[in-house]
C-alpha cells in the first residue's frame, strides 16, 4: 500500500479525535456529526479506491453513506462522494498497471466493473435523495434559516436601548440583561449577571415572580437600590430552551415620564389653571364620589357668585381679574373646615361641598363667615376693590340625589337670592326653579324679540331749568309674548351675558335715529337724542361704522345725537373708547358720561377723553334734599364739570324739591319722573305743542 494512502487515513483519524474534542467543547451535535461521517467515509473511500476493490461488504457502506452524508451535507456531500467514486474508476483505467496492487490479482474488467456499479448506486441513491428528501431537507433548511432569524431578531430586543430586557432561570437567576437594564436600574454594566432578580428594586423578588407564567402591561411604581422612584410597565414570558429547562423573559419599559405627563394631564383637567383649586369636572366628580361612598349621607352645595367681580374686570382689566380670583380662591381654601371640598366652577363663580354630616344651622355659620371674609378689600396696584359674594345652597339628599341637579338648585338658590338681596344668602326653595327657568327662556327669546317686533322705544323728556323741552333719552322695552312687560333690568343684563345686546344696540340706534329725523321733519332741529351703548358696543370694531350707516340712512348730522356711556364701559378699554370716541367727534356726535360716581370714581378718564356731558346718577339725586353729603356731591361734581367744560345733566328727579335744589345749584339739564315719565313717540310729538 502506498504511504500517501496510509498518511491519509492517519490524517483522517486523527481529525475524528480533534472532532470528538470539538464536539465536547462546543457541545455541537450536528456539526460534529457530520465531520465523524465525512472522515469516515473519505478513509473507507481511499481504501476501498486506491487500495482494493469492492466487495460485498463495501456495498453495504456504498448504499449507507451516502445517505447520511446527503442527511447531514446535503447535496454537497453527494457530489463529494460521487466524484471520489469516479476518480477511482478513472484512476485505474488509465494505469492499469496499478491493478497489480490489487488485492483481486488485477482483473481489470472485475475492478471496473465494480466501479461502474459503484457511480451506477451512487446516482440512484442522489436521484432517490432528491425526489424524496430534498423537501424534506428543505424544510429543515427553512427552519434553520427561521431559527438563525428569530436569534437575530431576539438579539436586536436584547440590545434594544428602549427597554430592558432581563432574561432570569427558574431560581430567579439573572442570567442575561441587557444594557438599558443596568442604565434603567442604576448598575454598573454587568453588574446584575448571576445576581439574584430581588437586586433589581424594592420588592422585586415578588413583583418579578418567575412562577407565573405570562404577565402582559403590567405597570408598578417601584423604588431603586438607590431610592429612585420609577413608574414601570413590564411583560413577563416563559420561555423554554433545548433541553427542556425553563427560563422567564422579563421586557421592562420606564414610563416615569408618560406617567408624569398624564399626571399633569389629569391635573390640567381636573383643576383650574388660575387659581389651582379643583375644576367643575372634579366638582362633580367629587359629590358622586361623596355620593356613591355613603348613599345615607347628607351633605349641601354651597354656589357662590361674586357681587362686584364683572365691574372690577371691566374697569381695572382682566389682570386686576385674575388678582381678585386669586385672592378669592385663597381666603376659601383657607377659611373652610376639614372635609370640606371648594373648587372653582367657572368665572366668578364657586362651590362649597360641605363635610358629610353637616348641620343647617352650621352651614349658616359657615357661609356667613366667609361672606365677611369675602367682604374684606381686596388691593391690586394699591387700588382698593370690594367685591362681596352671594350664596344659594342645596342640600343632598333633600333637594335632588344626582350631582348637577344639586349644582342647578343650588344655582337657582343663588340667583334669586342676587336678584333680591346682594350679599346675602338662601337654601334653595321650589319656586327657585321657576326663576331660572324664566331667565333661560328669556335669553332664548330674546334672540327672535327684534324679527317677532316685541322690541319698542319709549322717550324720556330732558328739559332746562325753565322746564323747556331739549331733547329726548331712547329707553328700549320688550313685551313678551309670555310674560308680557319685561323690566331692562331684566332683560338688558342677560343680553350682554349672550351678547345679544349688540344687534339690540343697533337696533336701538336705527329707530332713535329714525324718531330724530321725524322730529327734524316737524321742524325741531333743536332736539337732541339720547342713546345707550354698552360696553360691548363700544369695544367692538364696527360702532364706529355703524353710527356713520346710521346717520347717512337718516339723513341726519351728528350733532344732535348724544351717546351715554357708563363708567364701566369706558374702563374696560381707555384707549380704544377714546380712539372711538375721537372719530365720533369728527362726525359731530356728542358723548355723556352716565350714572355718573358709582363705579370707576376716578377723574383721570375725564381729561383723555372727548367727553361733553357728565349726567348725576340717581342715587345721589335722591337724598340731595335731607343728605347733605348727598348735596356736597353733586355740588363737587357740578363744580368739577364746569371748570373741564362740560354740561351736567341730573337723572331720577322725582319730587318737587329735588328739582328746586338742583335748578337752585346750576345743573344744566333735567331728567325725571317728576317732569316727565318715558312716552311713546307718538304721544312724544305733542309734548311740541
């Protein structure tokens, strides 16, 4: 035998001892195993090739080798052998003198012969391989392929910066951990391998228990070794490895900042933005949580409305505003009781829900001492505001058993109380709800008065001293198709609320406009008309044009059309009252300052705007006669009047001796029940004759 044949399977040999070391290090089977069958048969290849023939035997390993090699190399160990096969024939066809060697004393035609039946084997059992086992082997290859894919995607989890993934043996071994764990949980890299799961945080031992088997969006606050408070959500998944032993993957997710955001979500919709105190969602939510907690409790619902707060927001600004509400909602939180719940409802307006078994007598005394709180001044840029508050309460269970018709009965306690009596307080009574009822059907119908024609002008007379008629003050009046005659104190301040009053305003303008102009046709150019805008007219873009439309519609000049506006309007925006005002000037049309010293008191107004006439609110006008700070007022605001150049109108003379005193004082023009009470403009005209 040749030595290269005999260095060959000594090489051979000697790589089937490094497989079996191989295999033992690397624990391998199926690599190893194909290594083994492929050195085996390459040594029985050369023997039976280069060193003898075939015989019966051999065809035994010719039909079983080729299976296993094609089981574990697939079609390349097919081909291997195959081509090793024909290499022999080859071989000794082309030296036949080798032959010699042989053991079967050189029978060249049995040699080849074998051979030949040798290839003819080893293609069949290819072609058999491939119509029966190369599916087969193809799903194999799949699977390996999925298998090689799904590591690859479990290593991409594994690294993922985005979670933590903790991968811990059935005795809560932490066997794998990735690198967001160790930053997540505030360890050092590596730290955590082969440390015990309950190092993870407080408790973890039992919040990470590896014995149930699937957890899915699990979320917990838990702290850190070192103290840190953490919001988590975390899945939890059993899984299985080759030989059967158990292991649990833990994928953990910090969500501390979602969680702080939804907190701060929850806090925005569940407390105002101004004052920090609870909302009107949290309002409610607290009387059903009161509610459901306790169905044989008794507790009230206190509404409170601030008296003064809209003027103070009109004339000093919305900052000054929110200083009020401020300060409100603090003397609140301070003053009420343990138990008690106050909130903010909306604008001017808050609630007080009563500790569970409060007394009515001790809801009395509650609500008194915070409207003597209440009452105290309020100071914003060292100006003084009081505003003062009215209360209406309900009480549960008595007066309704849901939360938002004890909020409405409460309400309704509370507007009826404000309608009669400012600063006071009252419990709710049946007949409440009828109040509120009419106001929410009057704002609703007030909205079809003007296209119903229930909107009509009635004039009140201005004379001189001598009683001598100079003009007329436009007084708008709603007859209802219900209720009949509705009082302007009525109905006036629900139109601003809706903001009705604007196209009641220029409605308003139209007719008096309308009435001037018949009067101007009778030959009384000497006659003025008065007319009212409110604060929501005169803070608007359009009055301006609206005033201009009106005038050229009619055909008239502007000055004999007078526009009174309260105090209040013209504090809710100076410079722009003034920019109107100014162009209003230009068109002739003068402007009075109404009820005049009841609400902005201030004289620095008065030298930035236009104005021409200063009109004495009532108020003063009816003590002149026996109150002598009454008289000094209105002497003050005559004299002060005077010296700007302004004419000074009084308004609410209503006896004989009032209009003495004030001709006897020097006002200018005169205005009242006792001259003359509002008339149509029919019976208007005859006032000329």
């Amino acid at each position: 035998m040749a030595p290269w044949i005999n260095i060959s399977q000594a090489i051979g040999v000697a790589i089937i001892v490094l497989n079996l070391a191989i295999y033992y290090r690397k624990q391998n089977v199926p690599f190893a195993a194909g290594i083994l069958l492929f050195c085996m048969f390459a040594i029985h290849m050369v023997n039976v090739t280069f060193a003898g023939g075939i015989d019966t035997v051999h065809y035994a390993w010719i039909f079983i080798f080729p299976v296993l090699a094609g089981g574990t190399m697939a079609w390349r160990g097919q081909l291997f052998f195959w081509f090793i096969c024909m290499l022999g024939t080859i071989y000794y066809y082309i030296w036949p003198e080798q032959m010699a060697e042989l053991p079967y004393e050189g029978d060249l035609e049995y040699t080849l012969a074998t051979r030949l039946v040798c290839i003819t084997i080893f293609s069949l059992v290819m072609l058999t391989y491939h119509f029966t086992l190369r599916e087969k082997m193809d799903h194999v290859h799949k699977a390996l392929k999925l298998a090689t894919f799904e590591g690859d995607l479990f290593a991409g989890v594994f690294n993922s910066r985005a979670q933590s993934v903790i991968l811990v043996d059935s005795n809560g071994t932490i066997e794998r951990a990735n690198a967001t764990t160790h930053t997540t949980f505030s360890f050092n890299d590596s730290h955590l391998i082969g440390q015990h799961i309950g190092i993870l945080c407080e408790h973890a031992d039992r919040l990470f228990d590896t014995n149930r088997q699937h957890l899915s969006g699990q979320e917990l606050e838990i702290k850190t070794h070192k103290g840190n408070s953490l919001w988590i959500e975390f899945t939890s998944i059993e899984v299985e490895d080759e030989i059967g032993k158990r292991h649990t993957l833990l994928t953990i997710e910090d969500i501390s900042q979602r969680k702080r955001f939804e907190s701060k979500l929850s806090h925005l919709a569940h407390f105002d933005h101004l004052t920090n105190i609870p909302n009107r969602l949290m309002i409610q939510d607290k009387i059903k949580e009161m509610i459901e907690e306790d169905t044989t409790a008794s507790f009230y619902v206190i509404f409170i409305d601030l008296d003064k707060f809209k003027d103070i927001n009109d004339m000093l600004g919305h900052e000054a505003g929110d200083k009020v509400l401020l300060e409100v909602a603090s003397r609140l939180q301070t003053n009420i009781r343990s138990g008690d719940f106050i909130g903010r409802f909306g604008g001017d307006e808050f609630i007080l829900l009563t500790r569970s078994a409060t007394t009515e007598e001790e809801t009395k005394q509650l609500i008194k001492s915070l409207q003597k709180i209440l009452a105290l001044p309020i100071y914003y840029e060292k100006t003084e505001s009081v505003v003062g508050s009215t209360a209406g309460i309900s009480s549960y269970p008595t007066d309704g058993q849901a939360g938002n018709d004890l909020i409405r009965k409460a309400d309704a306690a509370m507007y009826r109380t404000k309608k009669n009596h400012k600063g006071a307080f009252s419990f709710y009574n049946v007949q409440y709800d009828a109040d509120l009822q009419r106001k929410l059907h009057l704002n609703s119908a007030l909205r079809n008065a003007i296209s119903n024609n229930e909107l009509s002008l009635l004039f009140q007379p201005i004379f001189d001293h001598h009683q001598q008629l100079l003009g007329a003050e436009a007084l708008v009046r709603w007859k209802h198709g219900e209720y009949g005659a509705i009082s302007p104190d009525e109905f006036i301040p629900i139109s601003e609320e809706n903001g009705q009053i604007i196209e009641i305003g220029l409605w308003v303008l139209d007719q008096a406009c309308q009435v001037l102009k018949e009067w101007q046709d009778e030959g009384r150019f000497d006659l003025t008309m008065s007319v009212n805008i409110s604060y929501r007219q005169i803070v608007g873009t359009t009055l301006v044009t609206s005033i201009e439309n009106a005038l050229k519609k009619h055909a008239l000049k502007g000055d004999k059309l007078i526009l009174e506006l309260t105090e209040r309007v013209i504090a809710e925006d100076l410079d722009l009252v003034n920019q109107n005002l100014t162009l209003l000037t230009a068109m002739g049309v003068r402007c009075a300052v109404d009820d005049f010293g009841i609400a902005y008191s201030s004289l620095n107004y008065l030298q930035k705007v236009d104005f021409d006439i200063l009109k004495i609110d009532r108020s003063f006008v009816d003590g002149i006669v026996d109150d002598e700070d009454s008289l000094n007022l209105c002497k003050g605001i005559l004299s002060m009047a005077h010296s700007l150049g302004l004419l000074v109108t009084a308004e609410g003379i209503e006896t004989e001796a009032q209009f003495n005193l004030l001709c006897s004082l020097g006002i200018d023009k005169y205005q009242g029940f006792h001259l003359a009470r509002p008339i149509e403009r029919r019976k208007f005209s005859e006032l000329f004759t």
